[in-house]
C-alpha cells in the first residue's frame, strides 16, 4: 500500500499489528515458544532454550536485514531467519533453535499470533463502532423514520430500530471473530508431517508449543488443510459485509435530497464545491470493506494444496491474510468515527415520514378489504388504487374517497404505527450489555 493512501486504508491499529515489525515478532515468538516447549519435553537444555528467548526478545541484536535480503531465495523467510538466530545465539545454545520444525510449521504459528493481535486491535474498533450505535439506539428508539426496501419508501420504522440492526450485526460479527480467534492452532508437523525430527516426542513437544502460546492444540498437522486460513478469512469478510452495510446506510441517509444524518467534523470538503460536506468517514469505511471480499476468495481459491507442502497456494497467504486484516481494520475505524460523530436530524426523519404516507394507506386498504375479498385479491385492490393514483397524478386518499366499499376517512387514524420496534430495540441493548458489561 502507498503511504499516499494508508491514511484510507490503513487505519485503526490493525495496520500497525501487520507491520513488517510485526510480522518479525511473531516468527520471533514462534521461535521462542519452540524453543522453550522443546526444553519443556527435555530435548533440548532449559539453558539452550533461555538463550533463544532471550534473542527473540531483543530484535536490535539480530541481523533482520540479512532475512529481508535473502527471504526471496529460500521463498520464505524462515531458513535465514533461522541462521541468524543460530548465529545470535553461538553454536552450544542452537541446539534449541528450530527444533524439528519446518518452515511452514513456524511461518503458520506466525499467522495466527499475527490474526490475533491484528483481531484484538480490529475488535477495539468494532466495540467503539457498536457502542456508538448503542447510543444511537437508546437515544432514537421511538423516532419514526421512513423504512426503505429495494431504494424505495417501504413503511415507517424507528430509527432506533435501525440503528439496534446495525449494533446486532457488528456484535455479532465481533461473537464471530471471536469464536475464530479462540480456536486458532498451532502448526508443527515436521519436514512432511512426521514430527520424525522430533525425538520420539513430536506431539508432546506440538502440545508444549501450543501451551506456549495459548493457541490450540491439534492431532495433526494442517499443512495442507487450510481451515483455520478458511476460518478466518470467512469471519473476516463477514465483519467487513457488516461494516460495508452500515457505512451505506450512513452514506445513503447523508444524501442532500435525503438529509436524515450527517457526520460531525471538519472533514468531508470539495476541491470544486465549497458548500458539500460529504460523509467521508462512512465512505472510507465502505471503500475499505468493499477491498475484502477479493482477498477472501485469493484466500479461499487457495485452499486447494498438494500433498504434504502447497507450491504457490500457501505462500499466496501470508500478504492476502495481511491486506485483509489491514482493510477490515480499516473499515472498523472509519465506522466507528463515522457513528461516534453521526449527527441524526429528527425533524427531517418526521417530516418525511409524514409526507409519504401512502404505503401505510394503501396497506391499511388491504386491510380492510381482506374480510370480503380475501388477501390475494384485497392486495391487488390496493396496489390498483396506488397505480391509478400514480397516473393520475392525485393523491391516494383522493382516489380511495370515490370508493364505495371503504371508508377512507377511516383508514388512517392517529401516528404510524412502528409495531414492536421499540420491543426489538430493547432486546437488542440488553444483548449488547450481556456482551460487554457481562450483565445478568
């Protein structure tokens, strides 16, 4: 990514757990976790293993450069990293450098404590973008606005009802996430799965390494079975589905003809149009997430792998993971200023509500004529009446007067109805309180 357009799509704290800095923590981690789980099983000295952490620890005494310099020749970066680790630690401590592990075993436990951490600083964006919609919810539970099904008037809802969808969609994207997260493995197998350099105690030493790192432990090895890569990708793209749909409505309710919400701020300006205040947070947040579902199926297209070691398909995922855990990072960010500034207009929400009142005409039309005529017939009698009054041009109500069999003065008595929509609000905030208050 140009630095010209990180400020876009590289936002929020996921970017910085994806860093190169940080893809070099993590196969450092890796390494000492080995190490230490090698000596935990006896195959190596607690000393050897000591000596390797302490490298680890401290980057500044490893000769990284070399790695970056030749990660190309060895298509991956793990055989130079683990010379330089060797030579950091002199030949008596190497014995606990790398043990019985292959690349991949290392490179793959590096992924997943990279997803982690990016995960946990993703998850600070999502809870600061579902607590704003929280407020947003309680705040607005009772304020009518117009509902819209396929970018048309529909009936009218709350806004407080739209915006509990929203928190039920980025909680449950974070319940997602988390579950994922939670049942991460680590990978040791060996040069071909074997654990045949492992002294007889590959699978204590693979449960010792996952004890290490508090990942999970797994029977075998998944070289080439690439679910947790699946798992994550799927959770990943499923959190930027919800973010995209959020940032829309935003973007959609921020239209000047529409002019429902807006975004608090000084951003948003024209380089030609000094008047327009565009709602810039929920764009990016939309322009980040629309980036995900092509990385999702680069991740899911290379699934399919060969025999015990993947030719391309596996290295294909480390900067696909790394792009994607960036963009949705991203796009959690920009919601979640987006929301946290999000300026509702209430008076524009009634008035436009009180304007358009035909959909709720012409269902209380079928309404009262299903008793006679039955429901398929009664619906055909309002939509009739609705086409008639389009070409015509005159109002609904005026069309319905000239009917005999209703009463059209009748029809529409009192405030719309929003049904149980404070009920679903209601049920929803108690559900995100559970989430992240741990109420009763």
């Amino acid at each position: 990514m140009s630095a010209l357009f990180d400020g876009t799509f590289a936002r929020g704290g996921a970017a910085g757990a994806v860093s190169d800095a940080a893809w070099f923590r993590a196969l450092l981690d890796a390494e000492a976790a080995l190490a230490r789980a090698a000596a935990r099983v006896g195959l190596v000295p607690t000393t050897a293993a000591d000596a390797v952490t302490a490298a680890c620890g401290d980057p500044g005494r490893l000769d990284l450069a070399t790695v970056v310099a030749k990660a190309a020749d060895a298509g991956n970066p793990v055989p130079p990293l683990v010379r330089v680790l060797e030579d950091a630690v002199g030949e008596r401590d190497a014995v606990a450098v790398h043990v019985g592990a292959t690349s991949q075993d290392v490179l793959d436990t590096a992924l997943v404590l990279l997803a982690r951490n990016a995960i946990a600083a993703i998850d600070a964006d999502l809870v600061a973008a579902a607590d704003a919609a929280a407020r947003l919810a309680a705040q607005h539970r009772d304020d009518l606005v117009m509902g819209r099904t396929l970018m048309q008037q529909a009936l009218p809802t709350t806004f407080g009802l739209k915006a509990a969808g929203w928190l039920a969609g980025l909680d449950g994207a974070r319940l997602r996430l988390a579950e994922v997260v939670a049942s991460l493995p680590v990978q040791y197998g060996g040069a071909a799965g074997t654990l045949a350099a492992s002294g007889g105690s590959g699978v204590a030493l693979r449960t010792a390494f996952a004890a290490e790192l508090g990942l999970a432990d797994t029977p075998v090895p998944w070289h080439t079975v690439r679910l947790p890569i699946a798992d994550l990708a799927g959770a990943l793209g499923a959190t930027a589905g919800v973010v995209a749909t959020v940032a829309v409505d935003v973007v959609l309710m921020a239209q000047t003809e529409v002019a429902e919400v807006s975004e608090g701020g000084s951003r948003g300006g024209s380089s030609a149009m000094p008047h327009k205040h565009n709602p810039v947070a929920a764009i990016s947040a939309r322009a980040c997430a629309r980036r995900a579902p092509g990385l999702v199926a680069t991740l899911l297209g290379a699934m399919e792998q060969e025999h015990e070691r993947a030719a391309g398909a596996w290295h294909t995922e480390w900067p696909t993971m790394t792009t994607l855990l960036t963009t949705v990072g991203s796009a959690a960010a920009w919601l979640a200023e987006s929301l946290d500034g999000l300026r509702p207009d209430t008076a524009r929400m009634t008035a436009t509500v009180a304007a358009a009142r035909d959909p709720e005409l012409a269902g209380a039309l079928a309404d009262a004529l299903t008793p006679t005529l039955g429901r398929g017939p009664a619906h055909d009698a309002a939509a009739e009446a609705v086409r008639e009054a389009a070409a015509s041009g005159r109002p609904l109500r005026d069309v319905l007067a000239r009917r005999t069999d209703v009463d059209a003065s009748a029809l529409l008595v009192g405030a719309p109805d929003s049904g149980e929509a404070g009920a679903q609000v209601d049920a929803v905030l108690a559900d995100h309180a559970r989430l992240t208050e741990g109420t009763p």
